[in-house]
C-alpha cells in the first residue's frame, strides 16, 4: 500500500502545500530513488538526495540519506488526502502529487 502511495510521486510537506509554503517536496521514484525537487530551475535544480523503499512485511518506509543519515517511518492516512510519515524524529504531514507542488 504505501509503495503504490508514494512510487512516481511526490511527497509535499506539510500537507496540502504548494510551491513556496512547501518546507520539503520530495519525489520517490520508481527505481528507489529520492529527488528533492526544489524550484525546478536552472538556478535551483531538483537533486537525488537519497533512496527509499519499503519492508513489504511491516509497509515501514525508510528514506536513506547517506551521510544525513536513515530514518523509518510507518504512513497514516490522516484522510482527505492527508497522510504522516511517523518515526522517531518526528512526525510529518504530506500529501502526494505528480511533479512539483
């Protein structure tokens, strides 16, 4: 469930955030990657920051940011498009998008 959530698109924090009021837009792709998408410009250009995947047995998401460190999240539907990653450093509202906030 939480692959087919989240697999080619786009996590915006908080939820329901666009552009500019998003703190962090982050896009799962498909082959595991984690691309920050920024302002989609030249001068601000989207960036792999990570990977990602999900332990099929427990739906835990785990987003790895290398030297930033890995951290695993279960995902609650909060409704009305609303989800939260939860874990031990916090939790976080997001809803999900194609492309860019």
């Amino acid at each position: 469930r939480v692959s087919s959530l989240l697999t080619g698109l786009t996590a915006c924090s908080p939820a329901n955030c666009t552009g500019a009021n998003c703190q962090w837009q982050e896009n799962h792709q498909a082959g595991g990657l984690l691309v920050e998408q920024h302002a989609g410009t030249v001068a601000d250009p989207a960036e792999t920051v990570g990977t990602w995947r999900v332990t099929a047995n427990t739906g835990v998401i785990t987003h790895n940011y290398g030297a930033g460190g890995s951290y695993d999240y279960s995902v609650n539907d909060n409704g009305g498009g609303s989800y939260s990653f939860c874990g031990g450093n916090g939790e976080f509202t997001f809803s999900v998008k194609a492309g860019r906030c």
